[in-house]
C-alpha cells in the first residue's frame, strides 16, 4: 500500500489516513509509449468476502476529466468498496500521473486508453466525468466487458461544448501555454472550488489533485488536450449511437449547479431516459467530492 506526504508551508503535512487504503501503480499500454496510473481499492465488506461460491460483483473502473486527476473520486470509491466493490481509479492519459509521449492530441490519447480497457477481461462498471465521456464513450461499442455505465456531468453534445473561464483559455495556444505555465497550487484549488464544489472538502484532497497534475507533467499539457478536442465536434452521433445501443444498466448523474455542464442536463436526461437519469441541484461539477453519499446510493439502485 503508498501513501503520500505533501508539504504544506515548507514542512511535511501528515499524511491522509483515506489515502494508504489504496494501491498504485502503472500499467504500459502498447501504443503510443503510454502508461496509464491506476489506483486501485478492494472490497472491505466482509459479508461479501464469505460468499466463497459466489462470484464477486463487477468492479468500477472510474475515470476522471481535467483539469483533475482519479483522486476525485477518493470517498465514492472508499463507499463503493464498503459495499463489496473493487473500484480502479484511472488518470485519463495526459491527465493526472497517467503518462502519453508528446504530443498529447485526442486521437493519441483515445488510442491509450481503447487499449487499456480492452485489457479488461472481465465485466466491470464504467464511470466517467468531463472529458472522459466524449473520450471513451465513442469507445463503448469496441469495449466487449463492459457490464454497466454511470456518467456524471461530463460532455455528451461535443459540438455545442463551450468551456468556461479559466478553461476557455486554455484552448488559445499562447495565452493556454501561459495560462497551464502559471496553473500553481492556489489557483487550481480556487477554481476548482468556485467550478465544482458546493460544498468544503480539505486542502490535503486538493493538494493530492495538484501533486498528481504536477508529477506527471498534467499541467503543462492542458492547453494542448483542450486545443486537440476542439477538432473532436464530430463525436455527437457516436455517443449518442453508443449510449442509446448500451444494453447494460446505465445512469446519468447530474449536478444542476455546474456552470460547465449543468445545463446540459436536459440533453442527458433525453439521451439516457428519464427512468435512467438522475439529479443533485445543488452539486456542482465535482459532484463525487461532495456528494459521494447520494452518488453511493443512486450506484445501488442501478447497479445492485
């Protein structure tokens, strides 16, 4: 098990009891030099271990979008593995740890993690945030083990997709280069506070995001991710083809608060169906940080 220190006004901060529960590590996908950092809780629900003729539940693979890494999901994966679950947390390729040789470009990093998930030989769960739904949801229909479909306030119209400040200049080659340059610890907190949090969480969390970002290189590469998706508008049809052709239990998860994408919620609610749609008003774009207790209980209803 890894646990992490960070250090906090030039000493080491104690480290996070939530964070030695997890294991880590790195996994070569065989296309384009790519690496995909994986964090992975098991199940701690003994009543579920003693069932040794039964076969255990399909685990979660949850896979974040920018600017953040897999730590998002750090308290619904600690609840999901209390409920039997073994939950893999995925830094989308040129996010977080997970590693792409240059350049990072949507197609490169499409190819990393199509690959990655094919590894995957036995059923599993998906669920994507942000970016990672027009990432891999265009993937669905080349994905044969995937048992379940969760997505929360992530881009499912590409082509009406308009990101916000400070995202929107991002996407401007210089001024993102700048802008990814200048990205420190206390900027990414305030923005991810104002964009995505309806309510506290702790620093040490954050700071666990922006360690992530800055280890492997995250930050430096935002601008060119967002810059590459803006050539990916012609997406709309294979995810809705995709989502509408899914046989597995599947759900949409909706903050209706997130100045991003909560207004986009009407489009999920059509794409997925009202019986297979659910809302949080007051959750912001982060809706896994905050409200990871309803999200543990609408992942229940639907993937009992």
């Amino acid at each position: 098990m890894l646990s992490f220190q960070v250090k906090a006004g030039g000493a080491e901060a104690p480290s996070d009891p939530k964070l030695q529960i997890f294991d880590e590590r790195f996994e070569p996908v065989n296309v384009h030099d790519c690496q995909v950092f994986v964090r992975t809780i098991a199940a701690t629900d003994s009543r579920v271990e003693s069932k040794k003729s039964s076969a255990p539940p399909a685990k979660v693979i949850a896979i974040n979008g920018i600017p953040a890494s897999s730590w998002i999901y750090r308290d619904f994966a600690i609840r999901l593995s209390k409920l039997g679950r073994r939950v893999d947390l995925v830094d989308l390729p040129g996010t977080g740890q997970s590693t792409l040789a240059p350049p990072t470009k949507w197609p490169r990093q499409s190819d990393c993690i199509k690959k990655f998930l094919q590894q995957e030989k036995a059923p599993y769960i998906l669920a994507l945030h942000d970016i990672a739904g027009p990432m891999v949801l265009p993937l669905l229909s080349s994905l044969p083990n995937v048992s379940g479909l969760m997505v929360m306030n992530t881009i499912l119209k590409t082509s009406s997709f308009k990101p916000i400040a400070p995202m929107s200049t991002l996407k401007h080659r210089f001024l993102g280069d700048i802008a990814t340059l200048f990205m420190g610890r206390s900027k990414l907190h305030k923005e991810i506070k104002k964009i995505g949090l309806s309510k506290e969480v702790d620093d040490f969390w954050l700071d666990q995001i922006f360690n992530d970002l800055r280890k492997g290189g995250a930050v430096r590469r935002l601008s060119s991710i967002l810059r590459s998706f803006e050539g990916s508008k012609s997406l709309d049809s294979q995810i809705a083809l995709n989502v509408s052709q899914f046989m597995g239990p599947k759900v949409a998860v909706w903050g209706l608060a997130d100045p991003a994408l909560g207004g986009l919620s009407f489009y999920a609610k059509g794409l997925f169906g009202e019986s297979n749609y659910v809302e949080i008003p007051e959750a912001k774009h982060f809706l896994m940080m905050d409200h990871p207790e309803e999200l543990s209980k609408v992942f229940t209803q639907y993937f009992h």
